[in-house]
C-alpha cells in the first residue's frame, strides 16, 4: 500500500474519534473507504491518537506508520549540471527531449512533471535561477531579429522547387506579445518589409526598435558600438522611432531610454 499523506492521516484520525463513518470520512478526504479502513488499522496498531499525532512531523508519523516503507532511498537525481550546461549550449535543446533521453536509459526513473519540478529546483537551490531583473515598460522596445533556423516549407507551384523560408521575429519587451513572418532570403529589403509589416500589425510605433546585431541591421558589427545602415537609419527616421542594436552575443542587456527627438 502506498504512503499517505500526513495531512490526510490526521484528518482521518481525527474524524474517526469524532464518530464519523467509514464512508463518510472517505467522502471528506477524497479517498477510497479501504484507504480509511487501512489508515485506521495502522493508527490503532502503534495506538497512534490524533492528539499525539497532531503534535508530530511528517516525518515522525510515516516512520510510525509506514516503517518498512519509510526512508527506502527515492529514485537518484539526473546529473543537472551536465543537463543544464547541454541546455545553455544548444538552444535546440529542451527539457522534453533530455527527459526522453534519460528515461531511456532510466526506465524506473522519474516521470516528465518530477523531472522538471527537480530541476527548477536544483536551479534554485544553486543559484542558476538567478537572472538580472529587466523593468519594461509598455510599448517602449520592440526586439527584432532574423530567428536563426530555416524551414524547407515553400513549394514553388510552377516548378515544384522546394524553397526555403526564413522566419524574422518581432517581440514587444514588456509583455513578449510576438509577430513572426516568413520570407524567402534575409536580404535587407526584406528586413525592412518585415519591420513595417509588424509595426502595422502591432498598431503602433514603439519608441525604441533593438535589433540582435544581424547583419542586416548593421554595417559595423561591433561588442561596444555597432552601427545601423543607412537605409535602416532612414527607416527610423520616418517612423521617428530610435534603432538601438544589442551588442553580440548580449541581446537582452539593453537598458538605457534613448529616443530620437521629434521634428
């Protein structure tokens, strides 16, 4: 039989020295009748009252009543750090796909939702949760960029050609509301359609546009001043609007309030 939970064994004690029915206490604690006939069985066994029951651990009261089950070893922990030095490597990686890999190998090992729950919570005992608060502030930055991985989705109806589809990206900072369309190339002609198209979409003009340094933002890809081209800069002209690119490999550490002045 499994362990039950301390809370619902001094709920059922104490029921049980109110008078209660099997039948009615099962109904009050969710559970089965045979589940409160076992309970009140183990509690008469150690002559386990709700008074003393009530002044226990957890710990104390499974011991009591469940010693040949108590304190068997629980199922060993995955190597974390390993899992989470593999996620921040490959961002093609995600929990569900480690989770498959370890539990072909760990048949008898933990279910999906304990997997991720263990490993939330190794991140917070280590620190590993700990990130830089960003304040955002509604309609101010819009984060843009080419997302990286191509699909081969496009079929030319004419000749049949497969063609590949490039995906830009647009994402509001303050409540991550998305935009994302699909282009045949990552020229910039395409960059700035795919800009006007989500603003239209979006129904506004944010006051801040942060590009993640991609080439076709940038004429100068640099760690500490990158430089927009200047078709993108008559871009943000028109729409009065400033063009502020992340330095590389740091797209989330924009923080200044930089505004182009109006006419």
């Amino acid at each position: 039989m499994r362990c039950e939970e301390p809370v619902k064994i001094l709920e059922i004690l104490r029921l049980t020295e109110q008078g209660y029915s099997q039948r009615e206490i099962a109904q009050s604690v969710k559970c089965g009748k045979s589940t409160v006939g076992e309970i009140q069985k183990r509690c008469r066994n150690c002559k386990l009252q709700y008074e003393a029951a009530s002044t226990m651990t957890n710990d104390e009261i499974k011991m009591l009543l469940y010693p040949d089950s108590f304190g068997r070893s629980v199922k060993g922990d995955p190597d974390w750090p390993n899992i989470h030095e593999r996620l921040q490597a490959n961002k093609r990686l995600n929990l569900q796909y480690l989770w498959e890999e370890y539990k072909a190998e760990n048949t008898n090992g933990l279910s999906y939702s304990r997997f991720c729950h263990r490993y939330l919570d190794w991140k917070n005992e280590t620190g590993k949760n700990v990130i830089m608060v960003q304040n955002r502030e509604p309609g101010k930055e819009l984060f843009v960029d080419w997302m990286g991985d191509t699909l081969d989705c496009v079929v030319d109806s004419s000749t049949g050609e497969i063609l590949t589809a490039h995906f830009f990206v647009a994402t509001l900072g303050d409540s991550s509301y998305p935009y994302v369309e699909a282009f045949p190339d990552e020229k910039l002609d395409k960059w700035l359609l795919a800009h006007v198209n989500a603003l239209r979409y979006l129904g506004g003009v944010p006051r801040v546009i942060v590009p993640d340094n991609c080439k076709t933002a940038t004429t100068k890809p640099s760690y500490y001043d990158p430089a927009i081209n200047r078709s993108y800069w008559e871009f943000a002209k028109h729409y009065e609007v400033a063009i502020l690119p992340a330095r590389i490999r740091e797209p989330q550490d924009y923080t200044e309030d930089f505004v182009i002045p109006k006419k």
